[in-house]
C-alpha cells in the first residue's frame, strides 16, 4: 500500500435477504437473514474495522427448492435500524428507480444521513426482473430509457440535497418537479452507488456516481473492468471508487476450501439459479460469461477460495489491480466475518494491502 493510495476497503454483501450466501441446498448455519442476525453481523464487522456494508433490494425470490431471495428486509429502514445500532461503518440503501419517487427517497436519505451522521449511502438500481415488477404492476422502460430514466432520479436527488430551498426544478418523462424542497439537506452529499455494467449503465455511473459496483467474471478480468470505468470517470473530470463482491472461502488446506465449494455446487437449487442468472445476463449483460455452477457459489460473486494465505493473495490481486473495496459473500457471515478478522487480516496488514490501524485499534472509514 502506498503513501498516495488509501489501502483496500473491506465491507459485505449483507445477508438481509434469505439464502444469501448461495443457490443451493447446502448449509453450515441457519439462514442469516433475520434482523437479530443482521445486526450481530454489522456489530461484527464494524468491530472488526469493516467499513462498508451493502444490502440487496428484492421484492420477491426467484423459485426453485430455495425461492432464492425471497424473503427480505426492505433496506431503507432495514439501513435505519443497523445506524442507529453502529457508530462508525457506512451503510447502504439500494433503492429500484420504477418503486420510488425521488422526492421521497430524498427525504428519506437526508434523514438517514442526519440519524447516522453521515454515514449513510445509496445504491441505486434501475431494476431489471419483469416479474418482480409486474407484480406491482408496474411496466420497465426499455434498456435505454431505463437509464435515462435513472439519471434523472440521480440528478433529483443531487439537486434537492443541494439547491437552496425551492429552487430546484426537473421536468423530463418522469417526473415534474417545480420549486422543489426537501429539508434537511445533508451537509455534505450523500455517497450514490450503481451496478450497472452494461455501456448505458458505465457512462450514468462515470458520469453521476461516486460508487461503481462491478461484476467480474474472475479475478484477471477485474483490473481492466476497473480501469475502463475509471477513464470513464476521468473524461468526465471525476473520480469514480470501485468494489467487486468476491465469495470468500477458506479452510486449512486448498483441499478441503475447494471440497466446500464442491458441496455448495452439488445441493444447487437448479431453478432458482437458472431463473437468477438468466434475468440478470439478459437484463444487465453482466453474467454472460458464467456456468451454473459458477453462479451458484454466490449468485454471480466472483470466487476467492483457499487457504487463509491464498485468500489474501488474490484479494491483493484485485487490490493490486485497481480496486477501492471488496464486498464479501460469506458462507457463515457471523463466524466467517470473526475468522476473517482472526486469519486473514494480519496477513492483509503485512502485505500492505489495508491499514496497520484497520481493525480493532481503529477502523479505516470511507
């Protein structure tokens, strides 16, 4: 880690949706979804010197033996209750554009930033499954559309976060916006995260966000897809932070980590990972160049398994291409979350590749 560059964020993916950490059958814990849960997980994590925690927004599962995420936490006050738990990490909202107006969202996100002082943050999602959707009967624009559409509700939120009072107007195909006003403003403005990996979806995220939160079919890839969405960034005269959400395992041996991962594989819910990976390789074109299996083993994350050692190796990989901060998928969030802290992050101190004072001396905040 140089003096120039801050050292490798570490945040989760969490578990506020039901069988989070994998398509399948196959468990070491009882489902981590539950609240209580939740919250021991953020506790954890923030003692551990995290500093990010994301959620997934999902209003129905998708099927199979699991109903892969069909049971969840909404993530607006799902996000209120883990700030006011907490004191230092950063917390998420992701948010679907076609739900929400933005005029509420903003509301809702000053106050989120005032309980938390500041700590809150957006991700924000165009919104991809027509099923989900059409159960509110609501019809998504087309691909294209679906951005602009996104772009709007972004520059809405800036606006009424910023302008002076009653002075903010918007009128464009979905919203009309006249002397628009949402008190309190934050004091500085909120971070906005997206996911999108598709071209449409690059450019709105160079363009208007602070977070890009990237797909990689593995860990070589990951370096150019962080440079392109970088240059993107910087032909916009902005700077754009990357995070990856990588599916770490590991176990005393290569062995046993990868006989762990095989397991998962072997109890795969079929349907529910068909219908997931589907959906979103159609919609996003950000899994086109994963198996079944692959997709399985954290739903699209890309895999870091191994040995303690090994695990830091490759998440210095993707620290060493370019990337700001990992969102780990865990088979067990709770005790992996404790482990990782005990096994992997004195090795990630020494290779330089988080802070000496990331931890339980001193967390490293965004």
């Amino acid at each position: 880690m140089t003096d120039q560059r801050p050292g490798l964020e570490l945040g989760l993916f969490m578990p506020n949706c039901s069988n989070m950490s994998s398509i399948s059958t196959w468990r070491t814990v009882e489902d981590e979804w539950p609240y209580a849960r939740n919250k021991a997980i953020a506790l954890t994590a923030e003692a551990a010197g995290f500093s990010l925690l994301f959620p997934v927004s999902r209003w129905r599962g998708f099927g199979g033996e699991t109903d892969y995420l069909g049971t969840s936490l909404e993530t607006m006050t799902w996000a209120s209750a883990l700030l006011e738990a907490t004191s230092r990490i950063n917390i998420f909202s992701t948010v679907h554009v076609p739900v929400f107006n933005p005029v509420v969202v903003a509301k809702m996100g000053a106050s989120l930033d005032h309980i938390s002082g500041g700590r809150w943050g957006i991700n924000i999602v165009s919104g991809w499954s027509r099923e989900e959707f059409g159960m509110m009967g609501i019809e998504l624009d087309e691909h294209g559309e679906r951005y602009q559409r996104t772009a709007a509700f972004i520059e809405i939120l800036r606006g009424l976060w910023s302008a002076p009072p009653r002075t903010f107007n918007h009128h464009s195909k979905w919203y009309d916006i006249t002397n628009g006003v949402s008190l309190p403003q934050p004091p500085d403005m909120p971070k906005i995260a997206n996911a999108g990996s598709s071209e449409d979806g690059k450019n709105l995220t160079a363009r208007l966000c602070d977070w890009s939160f990237l797909s990689t079919p593995s860990l070589e890839a990951t370096s150019a897809i962080v440079s392109d969405i970088k240059a993107r960034a910087e032909a916009q005269q902005r700077s754009v932070r990357t995070a990856a959400f990588p599916f770490v395992l590991w176990r005393d041996s290569e062995d046993e980590a990868q006989a762990e991962i095989a397991r998962i594989i072997e109890h795969k819910d079929a349907i529910a990972a068909q219908n997931w990976m589907d959906g979103a390789s159609i919609e996003s074109g950000s899994f086109d160049q994963f198996t079944l299996d692959m997709f399985t083993v954290g739903a699209g994350a890309v895999h870091v398994v191994g040995t303690a050692e090994q695990v830091a190796n490759k998440l210095k990989l993707l620290y060493d291409g370019g990337l700001d901060a990992v969102l780990m998928v865990l088979q067990n969030f709770l005790g992996d979350t404790q482990a990782f802290e005990r096994d992997i992050m004195p090795i990630l101190r020494d290779m330089g590749v988080i802070a000496p004072t990331t931890g339980r001396q001193g967390a490293a905040l965004t």
